[in-house]
C-alpha cells in the first residue's frame, strides 16, 4: 500500500490534559467549558469533544447552529452554546438540538423570547472589543427596563476581553470593571469573562465559568513566555525527490533563494493547500534528526523545497518522513514564522492530511 504523503497526529489525551490543567488553575467553583468551533480548530470535533466530556467537560461553544446540531449528535447530554447567537427563522433547529443561543443584541433577544418557551440562553455584553455583544446602549436598556428579558432564562452573562495575552494590558483591568458593573444592573446569573489567556490573569476574571479555546490544543496562551500547554498536534511530511543544486541556482517562483554554494534541496509533499502557509518560505524550518532544514524558496500549493546540505543524507532519501510540527516545533513557532497566529496555523492545517488520533477517543 502506499504511505500517505502526510500524516496530522493529534494527540486527545493531551487536549484533555490541558483541559484540566486550566480547570486546575480555577477558583473553587468556577466551571471550565471548552470551544470545539471551527471543527474543533480544525482538529477534529467529532474526536476532541467525546475526548473532552470523558474528561470530565459539560459546556461546549461552537459558532453557529450547523456546529451545535454535529455537536449534539456527539454529546447527547451536554449543554451547547451557539456563539453567533440566533435567527428566528432557526428556531425548529435550536429546539432540536437544545441549543443555547449567545444573544448579542436587542433584536436577538426579542426574537428568543419568541422562539424559546422558557429554555436557557446566554447574554453576551461587549466591555470593549467592538465586535459580538450588546453595546453599551443596549446594555444600559437592559438595566433600566428589565421587562426586555421577560421569558429569557438567563443561563450566563458573559464578555470577551480584547487583550488577555498581555497580562500587563491596563485595557483588561478596565474591561473588568465594566464588566463587574453591568452584571450589577443584569439579572443574576453565571457570568463568564475569561477564554484561554483570561485565565491566567488570576481569579477576579474567572467568575462562574470561562472558555478555553486554542490553549486546548497546544497554542501558547501567554506568547513571550514558557508554554504551558502540552503539544497536541504533530505533522510530518514525505520527501518526494532530493536533489544536488549549483551555486548560484534559484529554487521555485520568482527565483526568491538563490543558494550560496553547492547545495542539496528536498521536495516535500507539501504546500499552502495542505495549511502550510505561503507565507513562510525563505522563513520557516523543518526537522530532521536532531537538525532543522531550512524552507528556500516561495511554498507553493502542494510542494515546498528545504536545504538539507547539512543532513545526513540517510535520513534524506525519498519516502522518507520529515516533522513540520512536533514537541520541538510546534504551532506558535510556526507561526511566528510565517508571520501570523496559532490560530490560524490550527484552522488551515485542512483535512487533506491522513489523520492518526492517540489516546482514548470515545466518551
């Protein structure tokens, strides 16, 4: 049979470690959901989320209604929260799936009170990221005219901090602040402010519950210093052809490296369809024994080209494997390396790849 040209393994028993490595950090009390949006950031829902709720999770967010109906189909017991809140021509899909809308502006909760007969909902305030959330003048409207929520159970109020990675950011302490004042005005509920980066800002941002998302799977929620997070994710690449390149030679489009001396270059099956963003070439590595090989040259769709003069040529030879991302190199190194974010390392990476899942997979 043939071998893949690359395989994603991701490593559930990690997610759920670092599942409750967050919830270890928690005040008494606090609760720890977990978002699974984005095809559980491109890692797979349909295998993190019975991984998460037999660690012990119960509260999963996803972004909109398609995400809560796959959800519920996995995880008939949990409690769902849709974060692009509600439409009311979606109302037979939410009480299908017992889906909880996050309500983030008037119309949305005047469309829910409709729709809901009684079943839970969160409340989302916008404390400073100009983004989802009811505005200040919509809060305010809430507070003085508490009727605006008749029939709405309120099942959390929560807010999204704009700055949480940067624990010395004074923009989180004033987020804080209005956050603690609007639920004043708000009729008690579970509150929740903090997602991956929140957390570690302490106990006055946990509240009841909070949201870890990308620190689930390896991403570093505090850039600039250790990460805490175990890797979850590892990619390896096959060498399709290597190749002796003269001094002076150009490697791929436009000519963007040009070697220096007598080289030798790889090609790897891989390339910006497969998630390995363009970005990148002539600034990333890849490795190889204990050694990283430069990427030289633009990555193109499905093939990116290393140097690997300096490795031992054993190691080199066609149809053998190379690692992209691994305990060593993971998510955030590449993507500081491509200029960009975990996030989106995470979210690209597609489902070209042949997929291997460690660990306990089933709830």
């Amino acid at each position: 049979m043939a071998t893949p040209d690359t395989i994603l393994e991701i490593d559930l028993d990690a997610i759920a470690a670092n599942w409750r490595s967050l919830r270890a950090r928690l005040k008494l009390g606090c609760e720890a959901a977990a978002v699974v949006k984005a095809d559980a950031y491109g890692v797979g829902m349909a295998h993190v989320a019975p991984r998460l709720w037999r660690a012990g999770c119960r509260l999963f967010f996803v972004a909109d209604v398609g995400e809560g109906l796959a959800l519920r189909r996995l995880l008939p017991d949990a409690r769902i929260a849709i974060l692009n809140g509600f439409e009311a021509k979606a109302g037979r899909e939410f009480a299908r799936g017992r889906l909880i809308p996050v309500l983030n502006h008037l119309r949305q909760i005047k469309d829910w009170r409709k729709a809901s007969r009684g079943n839970p909902a969160i409340l989302h305030v916008d404390t400073g990221m100009a983004r989802l959330g009811l505005p200040p003048t919509e809060a305010a409207r809430l507070g003085t005219d508490p009727s605006l929520l008749d029939g709405v159970a309120l099942a959390g109020v929560m807010s999204h901090l704009t700055t949480a990675w940067n624990r010395a950011a004074k923009v989180n302490r004033t987020q804080l602040d209005a956050f603690r004042v609007l639920l004043k005005s708000l009729p008690p509920a579970p509150a929740s402010l903090a997602s991956s980066s929140g957390i570690f800002l302490g106990p006055a941002y946990h509240f009841d519950f909070v949201r870890p998302g990308a620190a689930l799977y390896g991403a570093n929620p505090l850039p600039g210093h250790t990460n805490p997070m175990k890797q979850a994710i590892k990619l390896k690449a096959k060498i399709l052809q290597d190749r002796n390149i003269d001094k002076g030679q150009t490697v791929g489009y436009d000519g963007t490296f040009r070697v220096r001396r007598s080289s030798r270059v790889a090609t790897l099956a891989m390339g910006y369809a497969d998630g390995w963003l363009r970005t990148a070439g002539n600034r990333a590595s890849v490795g190889i024994g204990d050694k990283r090989a430069p990427i030289v040259g633009r990555i193109s769709m499905d093939l990116i080209t290393v140097d690997i003069t300096d490795i031992d040529p054993k190691l080199t030879r066609p149809g053998a494997y190379v690692d992209l991302l691994d305990d060593r190199y993971g998510v955030d190194d590449f993507a500081t390396d491509a200029g960009t974010i975990a996030y989106e390392v995470l979210t690209q990476l597609g489902g070209k790849h042949h997929r291997v899942y460690r660990g306990v997979i089933h709830a």
